[in-house]
C-alpha cells in the first residue's frame, strides 16, 4: 500500500510550477514542498543565482531535504524544472514501491511565461528569453514509460484567477 506520495513537478520557466506545488502544500497539510530555486536564494544569502558551482550542493540539499521529510512522514513536491526524461527517471528510482510517485506536467503557457519576464529577479527580459529558449530545445514532456505511478496535466486558466 501506497502512503506516502512524492510529486515531481515538471515544465518549463513560467509553466507554473510553484504555483501549483503551493495549491498541493495548502491543501493537505502532510505535504511539503522541496524548491531548488529557494535553495538556490538561500545559498547565495538572499539572492537568486543559478550558479553552476553550487548546483551539485543543490541537488544533494534537495535529495537530503526529500529523505528527510519522507523519512517523518510528509508527502513531498519536488518543485524544479526537471527537463529530461533521464533526470525524472533518476528521481523516482531512489524511492520504493511504497512511495506513489506522480508527474505533475505544467504546460507552456504564454501569459505566465510573459509575467516572469516582467518579475524577473533581478534578471532583464532578454535572460529570461534566452533561459527559455534553451529550456525549450531540450525540454522532453514525460510519459508513462519513466515509471510514475501518475501523470497530472496542469494548466494555468487565467479566466479563474
């Protein structure tokens, strides 16, 4: 049986990742949220920088940050872009068949990607087009065959909110 869940947020910038790993940590309060780009803030006291020297810390800081709230008993999203099939793949395989592992896929969507651009931390817009455009050459979506138990399609309506 199946008690614990780890969801594995994937899209790309803007997609609205953290927005729906925040509606699945309010809902249930078993649930917490592990976010690389808050590590990333946090590593670098205050300020966000994707630092390729730092990344390998990151990872580990995720994968012990995961462990540990699976290890008390919380459900886990990991909120990050996860771009390859092989980087999803290795994510889930760590975890027991007594772990539920959902993908939950967040699509493009235009008009969140053009808010990025304008909250931009600290980043022009030109950055942000450029970390999207290489995001989008590489990004593959996932399918059934990487192993989750799941595949949730998230899209932003914008007429709702």
């Amino acid at each position: 049986m199946q008690n614990q869940t780890i969801y594995v947020m994937t899209g790309l910038i803007g997609s609205g990742k953290s927005t729906k790993a925040r509606e699945l940590v309010m809902a249930d309060d078993s649930t917490v949220a592990v976010n690389r780009d808050h590590m990333r803030t946090m590593l670098n006291a205050g300020t966000y920088d994707f630092d390729a020297k730092t990344e390998p810390l990151n990872l580990e800081l995720q994968n012990l940050a995961t462990n540990m709230a699976l290890e008390w008993g919380f459900n886990v999203v990991l909120d990050a872009c996860f771009l390859k099939k092989e980087h999803r793949r290795e994510v889930i395989r760590s975890f027991g068949s007594s772990i539920k592992k959902v993908c939950v896929y967040c699509t493009e969507n235009i008009h969140n990607i053009r808010n990025r651009m304008t909250n931009p931390r600290g980043f022009d817009e030109l950055y942000w087009q450029a970390v999207y455009d290489r995001m989008a050459e590489v990004y593959e979506p996932p399918t059934a065959a990487e192993g989750f138990d799941e595949i949730i399609t998230h899209k932003i309506d914008y007429a709702m909110s």
